[in-house]
C-alpha cells in the first residue's frame, strides 16, 4: 500500500508527495505535461532531471486530504494511495481506477475499483497494473508499429520487442518495437500517457471495459507522464519534446531504396544499378543484406564476392548510387575474429551466471553485445566509423529485438552497463534503441555527416537516432493496407521517418500488388522495396513492359514531391509532427477523419487515398470539410465529403488543400545538389515557406539555410528569403496548371493567369 499522504513539499518545479510507504514525485514540465515517478528512479529513455526549471511554479495546495497542483489550464489531484485525477478547464478529462501490485500488494484500492463496478482483468503476472477512466467514445491512438487500424480501441498489446515471421493480423499482441505512448482522443480535447517501463508490459485498450484502458506492467518502478495539449498535433509535439525529435535527414535518403535479401555479389548489384538506368527508373540507394558479410561476421565483407569494396562504393558513387550495409547485433564466436575477442576480453558482453551468453543467429554460435554500457557503443561506433570509410553510406541495424534463433534469450540473462548489471528482462525492450544510439553516435563522431540510421527494434525516443521500417511484412494484400495505419500511427507514436518493405517481404509479389505498394510507397517517408530470399524478385522488370513503366511513374512522382517532403521534415525535426499524418491530425473537427486507414495526408496540403485492394479501379475517396480540393494531376475541383474517383493501375489518388504551393524537383537524377525548383500554384489564395539546405551535414544548425516565403494572392505570386544562409537555387519556376514561368527576381511580384 502507497498508504495515505502524510506530507508534501515544493523544490523548483517538482512536487514531492510522501505517502506513508513511498514519495512520489510529480514533475511539472511544461502546461499539460506533468512526470510522475517513484523517487530514484531513472530512464533508459529521458532525462527528467533535463526537466528541472526554476521558472515554472505550479501552485501546490492541500484541500482535504488531497494534493491539487495547477499549472496553465491544468489541475492534477492526488489522493491517498496515489489515485490521480487530471482537469482541464477545470474539466475532468482523466482519473485513475485503481492501482493494484499484485506482488508487494502496493497502489492497491480495491474499494474504488468495486465501486465503480469495472471488470478490470488482474492477473497475477503483472506486478501492478494502472487503470485509467476514458469516455467510450474516445479514439486510442499511438503504441507504435502495433498491428490492426489507426483506432487501438478494442485491442490489447503487449510491449516486448518480438521478431515473429508468419504474417501480421490483427490479433498480434507485439511486434518488433515497443513504444509504450498512446493518446486518447476526443473532439473537445486530447491527451496521451507515456509510461516509461522498459519491462515487459500489457496494454489493454478498452477490450474488456469501453472505459477502461488497463496496464499491466510485469517489474519497474511507476514513471509515467500525462501529455496534454491543447489539441492532437500539441500532443504529438508534446511527447517528442520529452523523448526526442529526428535530424533533418540526408536529403538523399527521402530518394528511392533497392534491396532483396541476396545480392550477393558485385555483379549483381552492378547489374542491378544498371537496369533502374536502362528502364530510366530513379535509384538513390541500394541496401547490402548479409549476404555481403565474411560469414555473417558483422564489420567484415566478403572478399571473393565483394573484392576491393571501398573501389566499389566509389564505382557505385560514380554512378549516383549509395550504398547501405546491415548490421546485426550478433557477434560470431570465432576466436580469429577481432570483434568477438575485443568485446569478450573487455567484458562488453551479455553474460550469464558470470559465464558470456551463447546464442544463435546467422554466423551460427554467436555473443551478444551490451549496448547499454557506454564503453562498447563507442567501441561499435567506430567499427561503424569504419564502414563509412569503405564508402558506405548508411547502417541498417536488423535482429536487435534480440533476435536469436536457438530459444529466447532467458530472463536473467545479465547485461553490463558500465556500473552494474540489468537482466535481460529490464533491458531486452531497449536492446534496440541502445545499438541505434551506438550506430548514430558513432556515424556522427566518425564524419560529423547526419547519419542514416535504420532500425528494425525500437523504444520510446529512438527517433532521436534512427529511422525505422516496419520489419518482415508479407506480398500480401492486406499488409498494403496494414501499413497506412501502421506507418501513421508510428508517426503518432513520435516517429517521424518510416517505412514499410515495398512489395512485402515474405511471400510472392503479384503484378498488381507491387504496382499498388509502390504507389503508396511513394508517398511513404522511407521508400525501400525489399524482399526475402526465395521469394518471387521485386525488382519491376521481373514482371512486365507494363509493370515497368508504372513503377517508373510512381517513383518519378516521388522525386517530384522530395522537396515537399523535405519540408515537412523540417517541420518533423523542429515540432515532432510526423510528414506522413493521420488524417484526423489535420482535421480533428471533423469526426469522419477519426478512423480512415486508408487515406492520408502527407503535411497539411496534400492527401492521399491510395488503392489497397486487389482488382479495383476506383477509390471511394473522403476529403475532409473546410475546404476545397484539387485533383493533383487535373487541377479538377472536389468538394468536401465522398467521391468515387477513377483510379486506373498507374494512378495514385492525389488531392491538394486549396490555396496550397507544392514544391517540386524536374526530373533529377541526382539530390545531391539540387539547384532548380519548381513551386506549383493550385487554386486559391495561400503562403507556403520552404526550406533549403545542404542536404548533408549539420551546418544548418549554425546558420546554412534559406527560407523562402511564397505567397499567392489573386493571380500575384511573390517570393522572399526571410532567411538567406545558403546558396540559393539557380532557377525558380513558378508553375500554374501548364504554365511555367521563370520566376526571376526574389522580392518582385510574378503574374499568374
Ligand atoms: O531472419 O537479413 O527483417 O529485412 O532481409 C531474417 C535477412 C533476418 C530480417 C529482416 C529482413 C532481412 C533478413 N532479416
């Protein structure tokens, strides 16, 4: 029992609550974000004590036998044994229903949990479990790369990171990433709750009590943050300042991504290169699976197959392309190998009763790496410090849910942080988060370049150092559509770059399905078409003359658009607002945007209603009220509500706001320096900013960009530089329907008919 409170105190912004068997102490970080943790407690995630600010005072009083704390337009009031509820204007928008630990017997209430009749499921795995009150009405958004719809409501997940091969449905409990964040949404508010427990947890989103939503966490301590906001974007921008927001990117990593699982040898990667230029299809980058590998040893190529690799990346340079290498977390036992014998005899290994821990993965017997110690994450940074001197240029990071292929890695399994050691069950959620933060790190120190980081496993905040995909999807329909709600909700769930495998990765690809996935692909924020060895090849011309140039088109429109994207990076790096947006985040007014999974908007200007289904020709596409909408390709007019639109095979359904400027590339082969662009005008009034830099390095953090301010109003097109840091571009057009115009002079007024 937490007990009842018997004190309380006020040290800057933190409030410190004395119960009779424990303090809690509530942070007040910002108006509607507000910590709450057992005392000395820390995070593998964020820094609380980065939160502690001697200009917020919330206002602490003691009213019966509850402590009310205000701040901004919100009021937390804690009762006895930590029963907590939170007002918003006064209005009460979240109470707890009990606590219950059902091992110590601590935060238990069971009188409050009778009386408010709920069937909430206890079961004795869990060693607490917190219940919070919603409205039955409210949508549960967020947890991640969770399988099923955007609206989590009716499910129930877990959080442990789990690499499960046979197809993803709808009843998945977890999933490669665990991200424990989820918001509940409402029109007339919206907040979320991040619970910072790395261990094993269990969240049930109203599946047992459509007001109930119910976790259970397996061991930890409580550490919790309620996110308030004034609405559904303040959330979003308000968990990703707790947890972290992405770099701008490498302007080439928004280009197009080729990989299978099997090219194995330089040949073929040649070939490969040289078919996207004969069939005149963009390719930005190529990813090296573990076929490139000496044995599967990580660090390590082949040197028959890929013989003088560091000439080969620059041959491959030569030619636009970019390399990426995989690297797994596995480290071969082979005593001739200076990776194994340099992280064993320094002890920078998982052990277990003292002895290193022995598994199986793809080199075989293999040792895993203790990321969490900061002495082999520098150590690993500069083996992919070394990878980036062979000319690589970006680290793919796979199998780090841990993945082991000879039984699960057992609970007590001992990790070394440097200090002192965590069982595998503490820190198995963050195996993955701490192997990107190596790799980041590394690649940073290594070159000071934006590292191009991609993940597979993840925890809240890894967004700081990594994109991620959504890990071993199926050529089959119905992960296409899985992947709209999916990507959207890890962009709710604060990342911003993500990506699905193109085509599916197990199973065979038909015709129609990669034509499909690639339209959606390009307008996915990483767009990689990847697949499993033995499976049918997803490379375009695999299939025929037709497939081939629609794909061309879909990756055309892509390049297109990069420069939008590249924007609404900018605005993901600065606010934590995903590029890749539910709809009802742009439009939380209206209610038929709550659950669309198969329509989204790309930033605040362009909505996109993809064909997911097998055999259709036309889309039943909702575009949302306020406003009016273009076609993007006609300039055809739409009002708001439901159309049925033609949608042949090459016809990605497209739709921009009215008053919108799109930014656009002509037809680039390369985005190492673009220096034409194009700002389309649609109809209606509008501003537009854009931004412009390097592409490369961190140079914009001290000053190297521009911003261009574009504005529309009544056929008058005129751009300024509120901000001039860079190079300008050599050619600006200005584009209304088939009319190009040479914009010549920043400041000056353009015509547009
Ligand atoms: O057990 O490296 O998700 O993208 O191609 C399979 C081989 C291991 C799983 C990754 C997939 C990759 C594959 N890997």
């Amino acid at each position: 029992m937490l007990g009842k409170i018997i004190n309380y105190y006020t040290i800057k912004n933190q409030v410190f609550i004395v119960f009779e068997t424990k303090k809690i102490i509530a942070t007040i970080i910002d108006d509607g974000i507000c910590n709450f943790k057992e005392e000395e407690t820390s995070s593998f995630a964020v820094d609380v004590n980065g939160f502690i600010f001697d200009y917020i005072n919330p206002v602490v009083e003691k009213i019966d036998n509850a402590i009310k704390i205000t701040h901004g337009r919100y009021k937390y009031v804690i009762n006895d044994n930590f029963i907590l509820s939170i007002y918003f204007d006064d209005v009460l928008i979240s109470s707890d229903i009990s606590y219950y630990n059902n091992k110590t017997n601590e935060f238990i209430d069971n009188s409050l949990l009778e009386a408010e009749g709920h069937a909430v499921n206890i079961e004795e795995e869990y060693k607490y479990i917190i219940s919070k009150k919603i409205n039955s009405n409210d949508c549960l958004y967020g947890l991640g790369d969770k399988t099923g719809f955007l609206n989590k409501r009716g499910y129930e997940y877990d959080m442990w990171n789990t690499d499960d091969p046979a197809p993803h449905v709808d009843s998945f409990k977890a999933l490669y990433k665990s991200i424990p964040f989820f918001i509940v949404f409402n029109k007339s508010y919206s907040y979320g709750y991040f619970f910072d427990n790395t261990y094993k947890s269990n969240f049930n989103m109203a599946k047992n009590n459509s007001e109930v939503v119910s976790i259970g966490f397996t061991d930890g301590p409580l550490n919790y943050y309620f996110i308030g906001g004034n609405n559904l974007k303040d959330v979003v921008s308000n968990y990703t300042y707790i947890t972290g927001r992405m770099d701008m990117p490498k302007r080439f990593t928004l280009g197009y991504h080729q990989s299978r699982w099997s090219y194995s040898t330089k040949d073929e990667v040649i070939k490969l290169v040289d078919n996207f230029k004969k069939y005149d299809i963009p390719l930005e980058c190529v990813h090296l699976d573990i076929d490139y590998m000496d044995g599967y040893r990580v660090f390590t190529v082949n040197d028959e197959r890929f013989s003088d690799f560091k000439n080969f990346t620059e041959e491959m340079k030569n030619k636009g392309v970019k390399l990426v290498t995989i690297i797994d977390p596995g480290v071969k036992v082979d005593s001739n190998y200076d990776v194994y014998n340099y992280i064993v005899k320094n002890k920078l290994v998982a052990t277990e009763n003292n002895e290193v821990y022995v598994n199986s993965v793809w080199p075989g017997e293999s040792v895993y790496p203790s990321f969490i110690d900061p002495k082999l994450r520098t150590y690993w940074g500069e083996l992919d410090g070394k990878m980036l001197d062979l000319g690589v240029s970006g680290i793919w990071n796979d199998m780090n849910e841990p993945a082991s292929f000879n039984g699960p890695l057992p609970s007590k399994v001992e990790f070394f942080d440097g200090n002192r050691i965590h069982y595998h069950d503490e820190v198995h959620n963050i195996y993955g988060h701490y192997m990107a933060k190596a790799t980041y790190e590394g690649m940073k120190k290594h070159n000071n370049e934006r590292p191009f980081v991609i993940t597979r496993a993840c925890y809240a905040g890894t967004q700081k150092y990594s994109t991620v995909w959504t890990g071993d999807n199926h050529s089959i329909w119905s992960h296409l559509q899985m992947a709209i709600p999916q990507i959207c909700n890890l962009g709710l769930s604060g990342f911003a770059f993500a990506g699905c495998d193109v085509g599916g990765f197990s199973s065979d690809a038909t015709k129609e399905l990669l034509i499909r996935w690639a339209e959606l692909g390009a307008i996915t924020p990483l767009f990689r078409n990847h697949s499993a060895m033995g499976t049918k090849r997803q490379e375009p011309w695999e299939f025929d003359d037709e497939t081939i140039s629609i794909y061309r088109k879909a990756v055309k429109l892509r390049y297109e658009i990069i420069p939008y994207y590249y924007d609404l990076f900018f605005e993901a790096a600065n606010t934590g607002i995903p590029a890749f947006r539910a709809v009802v985040l742009e439009y939380p007014e209206d209610s038929n945007t709550y659950e669309i999974n198969d329509e989204v908007m790309l930033g605040a200007n362009i909505l996109a209603s993809p064909v997911v289904e097998q055999g259709k020709r036309n889309k039943l596409v909702y575009l949302p009220s306020g406003t009016n909408w273009y076609d993007y390709y006609s300039y055809d007019k739409f009002e708001p509500g439901y159309h049925i639109y033609d949608a042949p095979l090459d016809k990605l359904p497209l739709f921009v706001k009215e008053g919108a400027i799109i930014p656009k590339y002509p037809n680039y082969e390369s985005l190492d320096d673009p220096k034409t662009i194009i700002f389309e005008i649609y109809p209606g009034d509008g501003t537009y900013i854009h931004y412009q830099d390097n592409g490369v390095d961190f140079n914009y953090e001290e000053g190297e960009y521009n911003i261009y301010e574009i504005s529309h109003i009544d056929g008058n097109i005129r751009i300024d530089l509120s901000y001039n840091g860079y190079k300008l571009y050599d050619k600006i057009y200005i584009k209304y329907k088939n009319n190009i115009q040479e914009y010549k002079e920043i400041g000056t007024i353009l015509k547009i008919e």
